[in-house]
C-alpha cells in the first residue's frame, strides 16, 4: 500500500515537472535577453540557428524513441512476484550490427550539415565588406577602419545589408569577440590574426562582449554593434573624419584641453591631431560615444566624471590611473571632452 502511494506520489511530481517545463522555456522566450545567441540578426547567426533547430528535432525524436522503449521495456519486463527467470541471451549478431550502424548514421546526419555550416561561416568574407581591425585591451574593445580612416571603442558602427569583415588582434593577453545576435564567438590571441565576417539583418544597438576570461575586469568588457542605416552610417562616418573641435581658449573646454594636455592625459589617449598616445581609446570623438569605459557606464558629464576622478573604482584593475585632479580641473577636462562631437 505505502509503496504504491509512493508511486502514485512519483507519477505525480513527474507530470507536473512535465506541464511546468514547457511553461518555463515559454517564460525564458518571452523575456527579453539582449545578449540571447537564440534571436540572430544577421546571415552567420542565422545559419547557426538553423543548425540547432535541425539538430534539435532529430535530437527530440531520437530522445522520445530512445526512452520510449526504454519505459515500454521497464514496464512491460519488470519484476513480478511468481515470474519465472528471464531466459538468458548472449551475443546477438543482428541487434549488435544494428546498434553500431544506427549511430554511425546517425553522427553523419550531425557531421553531415555541421560541417557545411562551419564552412560556410569561416569562408573568406565577400568583396565590397567593410574591413574592420578589431584590438582587444584589458577590458575595452578598440574599432578602426583601415579603409576610412577611423579609430573608435567600444562602439562599432556598421551599416544595415553590407557585409563586415573582422580582423582580430590582441594589444595583451587573449580576448574572445562576440556579439550573440550576429554569429559565433571568436577568440583574439596574442601574436596572430583572427578573423571573421557576417552580414547585420537588422537596424538597432546589440550588445556583446568579451567571452574569454582576461583578467579582472574580464566581466566589464563589454561593447556595443550600432547597425544603421546607410544614410546614418556614412553621416557617422563624416563627422569621425572630421577634425577635433577647437574650443575657444577661454571656455571652462578651452581649460579643459590645457588639462588634457598637462595631466599625463597625452600619454595614453590620442585625440588627432593633439596626442599620439595609444594606451587608451581614441578620444577624438569620444563626445559622440553613447557609452565609456568598455560600455559599462552611459556616456554623461557625471559618469565621465566619476570615471577621471578614479577609474579604479569605476573598474576593478583599470590600467587608467588614479591621476589625483582637483574638482575643478575634472570639471574644465569633462567639459573639453564633452565637446569633442
Ligand atoms: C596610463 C594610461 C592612461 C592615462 C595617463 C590616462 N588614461 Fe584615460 N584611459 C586609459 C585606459 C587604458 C582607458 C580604458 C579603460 C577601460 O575601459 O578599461 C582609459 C579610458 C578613458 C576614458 C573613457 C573613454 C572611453 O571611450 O571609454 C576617458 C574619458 C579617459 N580615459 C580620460 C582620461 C583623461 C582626461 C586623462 C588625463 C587626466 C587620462 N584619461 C589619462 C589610460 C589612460
Ligand atoms: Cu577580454
């Protein structure tokens, strides 16, 4: 009596597992998640995609097959009280022929459309793609366009329909580039060139970030895809070709540059034209970013602010110093930055 209503007790916690996961991968598909590598937004994801639901399939019918028999055997053979010994087999040449073949089968269905897909997303990118050099830092992402001539971070600019063709490299220790929604992940090692092209589907802002453990603020290396339109694409472009606004000398920004120039500022940022240094992003336009830091904080008087007062305390290990400036001179510099549009 006990034992079975520990059965039926069993049967029931199974059904209601049953009924429960579905609801619950419903809840998982409903939510938002930005960086989901399940919502592909350009050709690479989508090939990706469209492996996994293949596979998926033939994995669930395989599964349902598989445990099928598995309870009908359980059920049907198991012990009874009076039953007599099963009859004892060994060795059975069909079964043992059918059980090596149905694998073997079934990894070339696996290998068969993986390998297809593996080639056709490492192929060489498509003339008339956008090159983009890609140079990871610990922890901030750097983007320059060989061809046009621009240097930015942890914003990439892309348009809408025209292929990109990554190269990547590594200023120190190996990074791995992602952005989820446009394709696999790709590791940046120190010493060579990685590389790797998609095609963005569709107009809006996806975040990735760093997918290789590169030290402390590994977590906090983080970027941002811009795909736009064509027409907003090349006015970005225009105004990061453009020189550095120049301000009036007078300015709490004219203040501000004397400061950029005196702090030590110079030795790791360039802004064209001014500085050369290539230890921090490219400040030249650095106004016109949405976000600082290795998108970690928005891109506000405040937050930049915060950010030169002590980087440290903004980002665990930063490699940008404390440099200990007064209130006032990190007013006059935010101002000076600011303004770089
Ligand atoms: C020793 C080199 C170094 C010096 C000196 C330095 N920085 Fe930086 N700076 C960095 C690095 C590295 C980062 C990127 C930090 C990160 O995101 O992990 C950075 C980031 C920044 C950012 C955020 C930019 C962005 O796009 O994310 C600003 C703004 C900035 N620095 C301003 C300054 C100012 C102003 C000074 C002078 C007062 C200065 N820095 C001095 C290395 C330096
Ligand atoms: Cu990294």
């Amino acid at each position: 009596m006990a034992a079975s209503a520990r059965g039926t007790r069993f049967l029931r916690s199974i059904s209601a597992l049953l009924v429960l996961l579905p609801l619950l991968s419903l809840g998982c598909t409903l939510r938002q998640f930005p960086q989901s590598s399940l919502h592909p937004q350009a050709d690479y994801a989508s090939q990706i995609q469209r492996l996994l639901e293949d596979l998926m399939f033939w994995v669930v019918v395989i599964f349902v097959l598989v445990e099928g028999a598995l309870v009908v055997a359980v059920v049907r053979f198991r012990n009874r009280p009076g039953l007599p010994e099963p009859k004892m087999t060994h060795g059975h040449t069909g079964l043992e022929i059918g059980w090596t073949i149905a694998p073997a089968v079934i990894l070339a269905f696996i290998a068969v459309p993986t390998v297809v897909t593996i080639f056709k997303t490492q192929s060489k990118p498509p003339a008339g793609a956008l090159e983009v050099k890609v140079v990871g830092h610990q922890w901030w992402w750097e983007f320059q366009y060989p061809g046009l001539d621009i240097t930015t971070a942890s914003e990439l600019h892309v348009p809408i329909g025209q292929p990109v063709a990554i190269s990547l490299q590594t200023a120190d220790v190996i990074h791995s580039f992602w952005f989820p929604a446009m394709g696999g992940k790709r590791d940046v090692i120190p010493t060579h060139t990685n590389a790797m092209w998609f095609t963005p589907e569709k107009i809006g802002t996806f975040p990735g970030q760093c997918a290789e453990f590169c030290g402390v603020s590994h977590a906090n290396m983080r970027m941002k895809l811009m795909v736009q339109s064509r027409e907003d694409f090349e006015a970005w472009v225009a105004a990061q070709k453009r020189p550095p606004v120049e301000p009036d000398s007078t300015s709490l920004a004219g203040k501000g540059k004397q400061v950029f120039l005196t702090a030590g500022c110079v030795a790791c940022h360039t802004i064209a034209g001014i500085s050369p240094g290539t230890i921090g992003p490219n400040l030249t336009h650095v106004g016109t970013r949405t976000s600082l830091a290795g998108a970690l904080y928005p891109n506000t008087p405040e937050e930049m602010a915060k950010w030169i007062q002590d980087p440290p305390v903004r980002k665990p290990g930063s490699i940008m110093p404390k440099l200990g400036l007064a209130p006032d001179q990190i007013a006059a510099v935010v101002a000076y930055l600011q303004s770089l549009k």
